[in-house]
C-alpha cells in the first residue's frame, strides 16, 4: 500500500484521520475483515500511533470497528434497525421475529414493572429471557414479562424449564387477542449482567426499549429490549410519530 499524507486542517488531526480511514472502509475492506496493525496503518498515514488509536477508538464508539480480544480490529457488520414506530403490531415470537428464546424463570418483577402489569409487588410473574443475534455477535438482550393471569393454560409438565418453557410462554401468549402496543425508548448505560450478554463493559451506553402490549384493556405483558448502542440505530415506521417527554421520565416513543 502507498502512504497517504495528511493536509494541515482546523479539525483534530485524529478526527480528520476517522473521515479518511471511515472511506477506506466502505471502498477496501469487508464486513469481519481484520485491519492491518497500527504500526502499518500508522505509516500510511503518515500519523503518530497515539493520533491512529484515537481515530481508531471513535470509530469503534460509531460501531464501525470491532476489537476483539486475540483477533485484533475488525469491520463491524451493519447496524441493526430498531423500528419504534411501526405501524404493525404483533406478539413477541411471531415466525417472523428476530429474537431466540433463552430461558424462563418465575420470580417477582422489579416494582416498576409490577406497576406497569397491575401485579401485587410480591407477585411472581414469568420472565422470558430473549436475546438477538446478528452476523455471529449478541445486538441485543430482552426480558419479556408475563403475568401468570396472561397465560392461564401454561402448565409445567408442558415445559418444564429453559428455552421450551419460553417458547410455551409465548405460545399462550399469542392465543390473545391484541388490541394494542405502545414503545418508548431511552438512552442507558449497561448493567453488569446485560454487559455479559452482549460482550460490552459495564457502562457502556445501551439504548433501552420498554414495549407494553394490551388486551382486552390491560397490560398482558412488558418487554424491556437492551440493545447495544454502538450496533444499532432507531428507524421510526410509516407513521413517523416522534414524542419527545420533559420530565422524570424523559423517553422518546
């Protein structure tokens, strides 16, 4: 490869190295392709290691680049849409929907969510733990919360535990009628146990999904969608509605 020199501009040096190196991604390289070292990209360049690594470190930030432990940097795939504002409703696990099911545990919600279900505080609800996979890495996780009430068949000799008690969760949940759903998104930072899922640090900024589905003038269930920030961007449906909330709690749905 040659060795491309930078011009004198008024932008950070490293920014104006994340616009040259953002190109050459889009014309030279694929989507899991390993960078060449900082020592060679450096050179052709024609910058300092420590102004490449920054280029490098904000790219990553954007979901344009992938550090990976005994690999090295990769392409990142393409960012996963999460439409907010489409104009179809249907029950979580449709044939169509992107998610797997996980696992199931019965316990009692945290209380905000036993608020939104109309539960007792102590009430033990099922919790379906989802997650959402794209080109081989975790996007996102999901913990879908049904009252025992919503799904009044379910027996455990049906499926005892794990990722088929999920799926028979979701299966009763999808012989009610629904008659409606509403989403609010928020900005957040990953907790310890969603970090794990999705090979992110604690803290690392999440975009959080809460989506209520009703019937028959109820909250049948709850699902609250962790999705990493850095591999994901919104996309709002036919409608395009946007409400933006001031306040306590500030969301856009």
């Amino acid at each position: 490869m040659g060795t491309t020199q930078l011009e004198s501009v008024p932008e950070p040096k490293y920014w104006h190295l994340r616009t040259v190196l953002t190109e050459a991604l889009d014309s030279e390289f694929t989507v899991g392709e390993i960078l060449p070292n900082e020592r060679d990209l450096a050179a052709r360049f024609g910058v300092a290691r420590a102004t490449l690594r920054q280029a490098l470190e904000q790219l990553e930030l954007e979901g344009r680049l992938q550090r990976r432990r005994g690999v090295g940097t990769t392409v990142a795939p393409p960012r996963v849409g999460v439409d907010v504002g489409a104009e179809r409703q249907a029950w979580p696990g449709v044939s169509e929907d992107a998610w797997q099911p996980v696992d199931c545990a019965v316990a009692a919600p945290p209380q905000a969510v036993a608020d939104a279900l109309g539960t007792d505080r102590d009430e033990a609800v099922h919790i379906v733990r989802r997650s959402r996979v794209s080109h081989g890495q975790p996007v996102a996780a999901e913990l879908l919360y049904v009252p025992r009430s919503s799904v009044p068949d379910l027996t455990a000799i049906d499926a005892p535990s794990g990722a088929a008690r999920a799926r028979a969760v979701l299966r009763e949940l999808q012989r009610l009628e629904l008659e409606g759903q509403d989403r609010a998104v928020e900005l957040g930072s990953a907790r310890a146990d969603d970090a794990r899922e999705l090979d992110r640090l604690p803290g690392a900024p999440v975009l959080v999904v809460t989506t209520r589905f009703y019937t028959r003038g109820r909250t049948a269930a709850l699902s609250q969608a962790t999705y990493r920030a850095d591999t994901c961007r919104l996309t709002f449906g036919a409608s395009g509605n946007v409400e933006i909330h001031h306040g306590p709690e500030r969301q856009a749905s």
